[in-house]
C-alpha cells in the first residue's frame, strides 16, 4: 500500500469493493429477467449504468467521518476578573464554551447559576472578606471570623456543586514564617472536618512576595507542603499559581510533580507581566501543562493571566491550545 495516501486508497478500494458487489447484485437480478419481460434489455442496461454511477458517487461522496479532535486530559478554566474590561459574565461564558474551556474561576456565589446555565463549572470561589490575601489564617487572633466566613463559602459552594474555595495564609507583617506555619495549621485542622462533610476542597492560594503581594507568607511551595502535611486531610489542598511560583522559585515540573498530591487547583499567567502564554514568557507552559496531566491530575488548571494583545480572546484560545496535552 502507497504509505503517502493509506486513508485515500482505503477510501478507493472500499468504493470499488462496493461497487463491485452491487454489479454481481444487479446481474443477478436482470439474469432472471426472460426475453419476453416487459423491461427491454436496453432498458435494463441503461438502469445498471445509471444505478452503478449513482452507487459510485455515494460511495466516493460518504468518506469515513474524522475522528473528532482530543479535547486534551486538563479540564481547563478562565478567572472571571481577567476579561471583565471586554466581557460580562454571559459573554465570558458563551466564549469559554466556544472554545473549550470547562469552567470560570473566581466567581461569587450570586453567580454559580449564570455559570452553570452554560454547562461550565464555578471551578473556584472568591474569598469573601475578611477570608482576604492580607488578613489570612497566621493569626490566631483572626481565626474565628475567617473560619466563620470560610465555613459560609463551604456551605454555599457545597449546595451548588462548587468544588473548591479559595483561603490565603496572610501577611507576615514580621511573624516567623514557623509560627504563621503552626498557626494555620490549627485553623485548617478546625475547618477539615466540615469541609470533607460538604466534599468541596480548601485550596490555600501560593502567591509571589517579590512582585505582587509585598510579605504574603505562603510564598513557596515547600512551606505550603510542610502546611498540607500538619492537616492531613483530602481536602485541604494547595492552589499552585505557576505565575506566581516562577517567580519565587522556578523549577516548575520537578516542583509540581514531586508535590501532585498536595495541589488541588492551577492558576496561569505568564512571566514577566502576567500577560498571555506566549513566546515572550519564559515559561515552557506546553511542557508545564504535559507534566501535570502526566500525574493523573484531575483538577483544573485555570488562566489567569491579563491579555495586554488584540483581540483579547486570541490569547485564551491560544492559551487553550497549548495547554491541550
């Protein structure tokens, strides 16, 4: 078989193999045909001919249908707040299904229904106040109101099948990065239990010092770790921000899959400037997007970058394609 052209010569040799087998069907059917039929021999010669031609274009014209194109093994995701300058919520959604994505990041619980009226997933909450970036869990003195708010945003992602909120661990404003660690540790240890009750998963945000947010505590993934393994517990999790964690410290692969099973959700955006995930960012993201679906991760990975391109959606379809793994 030509190896340049197999589907076109299985294409041809099917059509003729059809052919062929009709011609037999047809002879067959005129051979008991006597001379004295009313059909002429003319007449059915002109029939065979006219139904072998019609067969041929059916057979040519009814190729075999390609096999749709892989949707990829990461259920992908957009925060909300990124595309708010160009879309509302309706708009932002109806994009995302267009292109394949399967959720939107970073919703309210106001808007989980608009969410799920597209068949997408509110893949992760916002934190609602005072459950900030600044304020956090490493004070003990902050806990009951941030767990009260925590346990509110767990109750309410729970009745709409939300799978995970969003905590932060804090400023430092000069606490031992020990002490936060303990004291985090003992709120998430208060809140486990609940939020295994309601089956949705406590995703504790690692974010840059360096650029974005001046003192945040939860700056590097092994810190984070040192906090899942002290709670113990399925769903308490990490959100490994690769932006952020580029910044911090790099090596993203050997970080990310050394560390799977304490990361609960991904976050994009491209270093430097948290633009589209383009050949100006220093990110290898088609290989950071294939390590992480080579774990077995069945979380999403959620874009989160600011398109500074035109137009701005081309940056999310490009987003998806590479991430496609």
């Amino acid at each position: 078989m030509n190896r340049r052209y197999p589907r076109l010569l299985v294409a041809r040799d099917g059509a003729r193999g059809f052919l062929q087998q009709f011609y037999r069907s047809l002879t067959n059917v005129f051979a008991t045909q006597s001379d004295s039929d009313t059909m002429p021999s003319m007449t059915r010669r002109k029939a065979l001919k006219s139904a072998m031609a019609a067969g041929a274009v059916a057979a040519l014209a009814s190729p075999a249908l390609p096999a749709p194109a892989p949707e990829g093994r990461l259920k992908q995701s957009v925060a909300l707040w990124t595309y708010t300058k160009w879309y509302d919520l309706d708009g932002l959604c109806k994009e995302a299904v267009r292109i394949g994505l399967k959720g939107i990041d970073l919703v309210t619980p106001d808007q989980y229904a608009a969410v799920k009226k597209h068949g997408l997933t509110p893949a992760m909450t916002m934190g609602t106040d005072p459950n900030t970036i600044p304020i956090g869990l490493n004070r003990l003195e902050n806990h009951d109101r941030v767990l009260e708010s925590l346990k509110r945003d767990i109750t309410l992602a729970s009745e709409a099948g939300v799978p995970n909120v969003i905590t932060f661990s804090g400023n430092r404003k000069g606490m031992p990065d020990g002490e936060g660690l303990a004291n985090c540790a003992v709120a998430l240890n208060k809140i486990k239990a609940y939020a295994e009750e309601k089956n949705v998963v406590v995703n504790l945000e690692l974010l840059n010092s360096k650029v974005n947010h001046k003192d945040y505590m939860a700056d590097h993934c092994a810190w984070g770790v040192e906090l899942m393994k002290k709670v113990g517990s399925p769903k308490v999790k990490l959100l490994y921000d690769i932006y952020h964690m580029q910044i911090m410290e790099g090596d993203l692969i050997r970080t990310i899959t050394e560390n799977i099973a304490f990361i609960g959700h991904f976050h994009t955006g491209g270093n430097p400037g948290r633009h589209e995930l383009d050949a100006t960012q220093e990110v290898n993201w088609r290989a950071v997007a294939k390590a992480i679906a080579d774990t077995g991760y069945q979380g999403f990975l959620a874009h989160e970058f600011i398109p500074v391109n035109t137009p701005p959606i081309k940056g999310l379809e490009d987003a998806y394609e590479i991430c496609k793994v």
